[in-house]
C-alpha cells in the first residue's frame, strides 16, 4: 500500500486534532454543567440537599415554642454508621433516654447524617428516644431564663415522657448548656427516677476553660470593680437588651475557628464537581447557618452565673428563688470532654464527678471540639460505643 502524501498526513493529523478537541469541549461542557447545578443546588436549593433530620419522629407535646419528639422505632434489621453497619437489636431498654439540647441550636445535629445519626445509633442500641426540642425564641420570649427552663419547661415535659413511656426511670443526655439544664434539674427536683446523666461538653469551671476561661476572669475582675463602685449589675438591664438573634450566634460559633469556616467555603469552590462533598457542605451549613435566638434572660444567667461568677465550679448555682447544689444528684454520671475543644475544654468539666453525691461517676476524654464531640466524624466509633456500653447495663 502507498504510503500518504504529505498534504493527506496533514490532513489526517488535523483531523484527529478536531477530533480530541471537540471530545475534549464534550468532557469541559459536561464538567461546567455538573459545576453549575451542584452551585445552583448548594446557594439556592440547600435545605433539598440536607441529609440531616431523616429519623421519623412524631410530637407528643407542643406548648407553641417547646415540643417534644419521640423517635419512632427502627423497621430496618442495621443501619449505616461511620463507614461501616450496624445490626439494630430487636430488644429495647426499659429506661428512656431523653436528648436535652442546648439553647441556639437546631435539632438537626442529633439527627446530622444517616450514617451519623446519634437518635438512630441509640434507636439500634435498643434505647426509647425522647428529645426536647426548645424550638425558635422570639422577642416575645426573650424574658425567659435559665429558671423558666429548668424549673418550669423540664419537669412538665419529663412529665409527658413518663406517661407515654410507662416508666418514671429516665436518662437525661445533654450537650452544652444542655447539661447545664439536665444537671440544673437533677439537682433543684432531687428527682430519684433521674438513673442516669450523659454530660458532653458542658462548662462546669468556665475560668479553667483555657484562653475562653482567662477571658472571663478578666472580665470578672472588671465586672467585680464595676458592681462596686456603682451597684450596676446586668441583671438590671432588660432582657430585650441582650436578646441574641440567630445569626449572631452563627457567626460566634463559626469565629471559634474562623480559619476552618474561610478554608470550607474555599474547599468547596474548587470542589464543586464533587456532588458528594457538596451534599455533605450543605448538610453541615444547615445546622451552622440555622442557629437559634438566645432568649436575653438566658444570657444574662449564662453571663454572670457560668461566665463570670463562675459558680458551677462549686456545684452551686442560684437561680432566681431557688438554690441548686449539685451535691443533691445521685444519678450514675458519664461525662465526656473534648480534646480538641477549645469552648469548653477538659479542664473546665473535670470537677463534675466530685461535684454529685454519686459514686458511679466517670470523666471520659474523646477526639473532636465542641461540636465534634456530639456528632463529629470520629464519634460513631468513639463515644458512641462507650456511651452505649456504659448506659446499657444501667437502663435494665
């Protein structure tokens, strides 16, 4: 066979040139267009991308702002968790456990991702589960304070899970200032049926809570100077002053780190071909960009009760016309403390066992910050199975 002329190799090169181009401009079009919707749908179609809140629940109890979930039992034999199953038991506990949020936060973080779910993780685990959730304040609530929750709001809906549990014995789980109220309650109702507390992340010594905690002493020398000299104390001021809309809070979650919140939304610049690491983008922002008001009679307690008086460091704390002192809770106690965490740190929990009248009270450190220690990457096979095994033996 004669070998091509010249001008025919020209021509033959040139089009296997058009060829890959266009080929090329296919993937490139393709590409941009898997770009743009995964944009589309991040900016403008967040909460259809969310993973969060799956777990069917249904409300027991509504008072317009408080309700109260109850998680409806598991129909599949194992579920996700991390990167792996697990088997759901067939047999339930007969003690209830019930979440106890903080103030702030949705409640989608209990529920974040199907595979890190710590409602279906308990659900498996054979536990009943309750949850309170504290709904969204509004200018009209901002009278509300740390007494109104645990004098007022916790002792009517642990009421209700009684009832349509069929049982007095419970355990409380809270996170946060969700521990302050699951303690606050424990202690002020001397309840006996309280069996059991899972305290996670919670300030107990703020002043010992590393850089936060220098911070409030200073403050606290200077909030000291001023009630002195001139009798001013921030309980004078009116609620309405200090109420704290959500976005607030927002962004003072994300400036803990604000470092990691810049390099997130850079990481997902230049990953929006990746439509799984979009969806998980999402899912995480809905819970940071969705916090909830802080009613201002909380912050004036959380100000001068936790932050600056400090008085969970001597288990005490006086609420309005009533004297709350740990020393009055005899419920087994499992506490968990970040390593990573630099709102409350470790050092800021450790007094808790010394602080109840129990002797089953136990100080576990774990991976992750304020946020991670609840529902981080690393907690489904971290403290989940040591919450799991710790409560199970004692919910018989």
């Amino acid at each position: 066979m004669p070998r091509p002329s010249l001008p025919e190799r020209l021509s033959q090169s040139l089009q296997q040139q058009r060829h890959k181009l266009a080929k090329r401009a296919a993937v490139l079009r393709h590409e941009g267009s898997r770009v743009l919707t995964n944009a589309n749908d991040r900016f403008l179609r967040t909460r259809e991308l969310t993973l969060s809140g799956q777990t069917p629940y249904e409300v027991l109890h509504d008072n317009g702002l408080v309700k109260l979930r109850h998680y409806l039992p598991l129909t599949d034999t194992e579920i996700p968790l991390g990167e792996g199953t697990l088997a759901v038991n067939p047999k339930r506990h007969r003690v209830p456990v019930v979440l106890v949020p903080p103030l702030a936060v949705n409640m989608n973080i209990y529920d974040f991702f199907p595979e890190r779910s710590l409602v279906k993780f308990l659900l498996a685990h054979g536990f009943s589960v309750y949850l309170i959730d504290w709904g969204r304040p509004t200018l009209r609530h901002t009278h509300y304070n740390l007494e109104t929750y645990i004098a007022d709001f916790m002792p009517d809906y642990l009421s209700h899970i009684r009832r349509h549990a069929g049982v007095e014995e419970l355990s409380l789980h809270g996170w946060s200032i969700g521990g302050v109220l699951s303690l606050g309650y424990a202690a002020l109702s001397k309840d006996p049926n309280i069996r059991n507390l899972v305290i996670v992340g919670t300030p107990i010594n703020g002043h010992a809570s590393g850089a936060l905690g220098k911070m409030y002493q200073r403050l606290a020398k200077q909030a000291a100077w001023v009630r002195k000299h001139t009798g001013f104390r921030v309980h004078n001021l009116s609620p309405r002053l200090l109420h704290t809309p959500g976005w607030i809070n927002s962004l003072s979650f994300k400036m803990l780190s604000p470092a990691n919140s810049l390099l997130g939304y850079w990481e997902l610049i230049t990953r929006l071909d990746d439509r799984e690491f979009v969806v998980n983008h999402a899912t995480n922002g809905a819970f940071l960009d969705d916090m909830v008001a802080y009613p201002g009679g909380v912050i004036q307690d959380m100000m001068i009760r936790i932050w600056l008086d400090n008085d969970l460091a001597d288990g005490r704390i006086h609420l309005g016309k009533h004297q709350i002192d740990f020393a009055d809770i005899k419920a087994s106690l499992l506490a968990f403390a970040g390593k990573q965490d630099t709102m409350v740190t470790a050092d800021a929990m450790r007094p808790l066992p010394d602080l109840i009248s129990s002797d089953d009270a136990t100080l576990a450190l774990i991976s992750g910050g304020h946020m991670g220690i609840l529902a981080g990457s690393n907690t489904p096979t971290e403290a989940w199975p040591q919450l799991a095994d710790w409560l199970a033996p004692r919910s018989q």
